[in-house]
C-alpha cells in the first residue's frame, strides 16, 4: 500500500447529479463508473483517498425527486497515460 505522501497526482470522478438542472443520462454514469473501476483496477493503480457526498431534493409537477452527487478522489503515485 503507498504512503500519502508518495501520492503526486488526483482524479477526481463524478458519478450522477444533484441539485438543479436536467438529469444526466444513464449513460454518463455508466462512464464515470467505468473510469473508477479503471483508475482502480488498472497501473498505476488509484487509492480512493476521499469521497463527497450531495442530496438533493425537488419537487417538480406535485412529485418529489431526489439526486445524489458522488464524487470520489482518486490518488496516483503518477499521473496515468491511459487517463489523458
């Protein structure tokens, strides 16, 4: 496991939406999860090294809608090439 201190670079991934606004599609979360997955699971590998958090709620036509916003930071010893 590396020490924070090794870690010289952070990714930041967004996976859904919160607040106003339209609704992302379904497929831009299935992107955002894959890249975590990827950030993950491929080298250099990523550490989650910090998670936010955001709920919000909306009433629109009478119904109560309720998007949450997950964005997790991802610490790398070096920036990975496939990440671009």
């Amino acid at each position: 496991m590396t020490d924070l201190a090794d870690i010289t670079y952070v990714h930041r991934v967004r996976i859904g939406g919160a607040g106003a606004g339209p609704s992302a599609p379904d497929g831009d979360g299935d992107a955002a999860a894959a890249l975590l997955n990827r950030c993950l699971a491929e080298r250099p590998r990523g550490r989650i090294l910090a998670v936010e958090k955001e709920v919000a709620t909306e009433t629109i036509g009478g119904e109560q809608l309720t998007r949450q916003l997950i964005v997790y930071h991802v610490g790398f010893q070096r920036r990975p090439a496939w990440l671009g």
